[in-house]
C-alpha cells in the first residue's frame, strides 16, 4: 500500500487517496527522540512550541486529500474512520523482544521491510444523530510530520470541531492525545464533553510518572501531564463497565498502558469494538498473540488483554477498529492456525 525510494517515501491509502511525502532523511529515528525531547522541553513555552512546529513543518507534510476510509451502521447511528496520518517507527520498536528471526519473517509476509515501520492511525467518530463521539484525537501538530491530520480529514466529512459533542480518550500516548490541545494551549474540541477512564487519568497524572516511566516513555508522560494540567476541569473520569454515552461502554483493556480502555459501540445484536492500542498491530500480534509486545508498558498483561480481546471478537463475532490496523483500521477477525488474521473492511 506504499512505497519508498531514495527520495522520500509515498504513502497511497487506496482510493481515499490520503498521501504523504516525507524526505528521506526525515524518516528516522531521531526525528522522532527529537521531536519527543522538543515536546519535553517545551512544556510550556509557547513561542517554543511555534518554533517546533516551523521546524517539522520543513518535513514538507502534503496531505493531498483524504476522507473518510471507512464506514458502517450500528442501529440509527454511523461509525466512521478518519485517518490521522501514520507513524515512523523504527524496526526494532515493532520487534520489541520477539524473536527476531522469527518476527522478521513474519513482518515480511505482511510487506513490513527495511528500517522502518509505518502504522496507520485511524481514528472512530460515532454519530446517533444527537451525539458526535470521537475516539481519541490524534497527534496534533508536535509530534510528527507524518501525522496530526485529523482536522484536515473532518473537514472532508464534513465536520469541524465544534461538531464533536463528546472526546473518548483511549489511552495517552502522543500519537491518541496531543492534538487536545491547539498553539495556544485551548482545547481544540471546545464543546465536548472530555472524558478518560480514571485509572489511566491517574497514572499520567501522578508526578512519580515521569521518574519511573523509563527514559524512552519520558517526554510521553511530560507530554501527557501537560496536557492533563491544562485540561484538568475538562476531563470526566470514568470506570470500566460504564455506560459513557448513550450505547457505548467502557471495556477494560490494561496493559498497553495501565488504564488502556476500548469502546464498544452497540444498538441491540449490531456492534463494533474501538480497541485502540489493546492490539497494537495486524501482524505480529496477529500471527503470535502470545509473544509480549515492545509497544506495551506491561507486556504480560499486555498479552492477557489480548488473547481475552481476541476471544471475545471470535466469540462475539464482533467488527473491530484498530487504532494502528493497515488502511481503514475498521475489520473484522478470524481464526487463522494459532493465531489470527485481520480483514479489513471493504470500501
Ligand atoms: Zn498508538
């Protein structure tokens, strides 16, 4: 679905035809520490912050159009992904402690080569014809130049964000929460009602955080504090279980990060599960549920939420939508050998 040469690389999703140019030489690994060291650093510095953004402006980001890449009825209401841009990350981020041999191989059967690897990010609005529900909010404009797209792709489904009635934060890392917040530190959904599932509200927000989170995750948790303090009386916090929105429950899903929560958007026997970063990928995690993952804080309670998460999709025969899932991120599962392979839905 893409493709890199020396001069760049060219990402084409189909027939929604959202695609990326980024030089080469920003496609790499320190871009991305850079940019999360900048973030840190320019906490609360907003002229910083402006800086930072010219800087990765000069990634020359073309968002050539894009639109909605898919979407399905659930009773009276419509879910719909809206695509954020995609990450880069490096290969032995996705490898994490698989084997590696092993993992490659597997990679390579789904086209995953080179140094890097490029996830989707697909982000699920729910309308019921009285609420717009949005499920997290994308990157924003800090935290790479291949993403932060999702104003630009609302507008082509006609929504702006004073549309969105309600924000479901899934959990807070960069990529699902740093577009909360625009360049002047106001939150960018200002009629929505803001909410995130209590545990993860209080990992991000206890100050140790930052200390124990280890050098890698550091500026995810600066980043995410900041954001917390600015939005403090924004947010509503909710348990697992919970009913948030009218047809739509809190599932919990611990393990990518503490307090990781999924959605599940129901209207009698018609549902889809929202499981964020709970299943990270469509391939290693697919073919191996059972190997723990570099991208989870816990990878063996990561690697519980996901052999449960998997059953109850077998056995609910339940559609899904991967936050990090190729093109649309929206499919459903079937059992495939030991594991599992992801079909996604078609246009
Ligand atoms: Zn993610």
């Amino acid at each position: 679905m893409g493709s890199r040469d020396s001069s760049g690389c060219t990402l084409n999703f189909g027939p929604n035809v959202i695609a990326f140019e980024i030089p080469s030489s920003l496609i790499h690994i320190i871009e991305y520490y850079n940019v999360m060291a900048f973030e840190e650093e320019a906490m609360r510095d907003i002229s910083r912050r402006r800086f930072l953004k010219s800087a990765s402006g000069a990634a020359a980001l073309s968002v050539i159009s894009s639109s909605t890449v898919a979407s399905a009825s659930i009773g009276a209401g419509r879910l719909t992904t809206v695509s954020d841009g995609h990450l880069v990350l490096p290969m032995d981020f996705a490898i994490g402690p698989a084997p590696r041999e092993e993992a490659a191989q597997i990679l390579a059967k789904h086209g995953v080569t080179g140094a890097n690897v490029q996830p989707s990010c697909n982000i699920s609005v729910f309308q019921d014809g009285t609420n717009t529900v949005l499920f997290d909010v994308g990157s924003g404009p800090d935290f790479m130049p291949s993403a932060g797209a999702l104003l630009d792709n609302l507008d082509t489904i006609g929504l702006t964000p004073e549309d969105v009635t309600h924000v479901l934060v899934t959990h807070a890392h960069p990529d699902h929460i740093w577009g909360l917040l625009d360049d002047f530190d106001e939150p960018v959904f200002a009629q929505a009602k803001h909410m995130i599932g209590r545990r993860e509200w209080d990992y991000w927000w206890d100050p140790e955080t930052v200390n124990s989170i280890g050098e890698q995750r550091m500026a995810f948790a600066a980043g995410a504090r900041r954001r917390f303090e600015m939005m403090e009386d924004v947010f509503e916090r909710f348990d697992a279980g919970e009913e948030v929105v009218s047809g739509i429950q809190a599932v919990a899903t611990y393990g990518h990060t503490p307090g990781h929560m999924s959605f599940e958007v129901r209207s009698g026997g018609e549902a889809t599960l929202i499981i964020g970063d709970a299943i990270a990928n469509h391939h290693l995690a697919f073919d191996r549920p059972d190997w723990p993952s570099g991208s989870d804080q816990d990878a063996d309670l990561g690697v519980h939420t996901r052999r449960a998460l998997f059953d109850r999709i077998i056995s609910d025969q339940i559609s899904v939508v991967g936050f990090h899932f190729p093109g649309t991120g929206f499919g459903n599962v079937e059992k495939s050998g030991d594991g599992f392979v992801f079909l996604e839905a078609s246009q």
